[in-house]
C-alpha cells in the first residue's frame, strides 16, 4: 500500500528499518533508540497515516498522532527525538539533509 517514494522517505539512514509490508513500516530512529510504526489507514478516496511509538522493543505501541502524509510522519519522528533530546531547534530540513 506504501509507493515506491514513500518507501524511499521511510528508508533513509535516519532510521534502521526493522519491519516493512504493506500493512506498516516499523522504524527505529538512530538518534534516540525509539521505535515508530506508520500505518497506511485508507478511506475511500484518500490515505492517511497513524503515527505509533514505543521506547523499547518489549513495550506496546501506543498512539503518537495522525498525519497526512509518510514525510509529514518522518518529520513528527525528528521533531519527536529533537525534544527528546532537548535540542529543538524546528530546522527538519536540515536534519533531514544530513540522513538522506
């Protein structure tokens, strides 16, 4: 269900990806360890996305927020680890640069 660009987005150096098939992409971020599942939610003239987290392996995911695209997932990942890491500077773009 994800396109080839979306896959793209998702697989860039940012992220180990752990999981990937058409129902969800499981990510871990390189920068803060946490793990991140987008989930492709389909209506019937659109997609939007589900935004899951969890802080470690054996925890449950728990709701993270809705989004209306894979890049707008990715970067609520980076502004995510960014607070995390309490370094919020809001500069996506050039933290993005730097992973793809």
């Amino acid at each position: 269900m994800f396109t080839k660009k979306e896959k793209e987005i998702m697989s860039i150096s940012y992220f180990i990806v752990l999981n990937e098939n058409e129902a969800m992409y499981e990510l871990e971020s390189k920068r803060t360890g946490q793990i991140w599942a987008i989930v492709p939610i389909s209506l019937e003239q659109s997609v939007y996305y589900k935004l899951l987290h969890k802080y470690l392996t054996e925890d449950n995911y728990h709701f993270q927020t809705d989004c209306g695209s894979v890049l707008d997932a990715v970067l609520e990942i980076i502004n995510h680890d960014d607070y995390k890491l309490h370094n919020r500077s809001g500069l996506f773009e050039e933290v993005l640069k730097q992973y793809t």
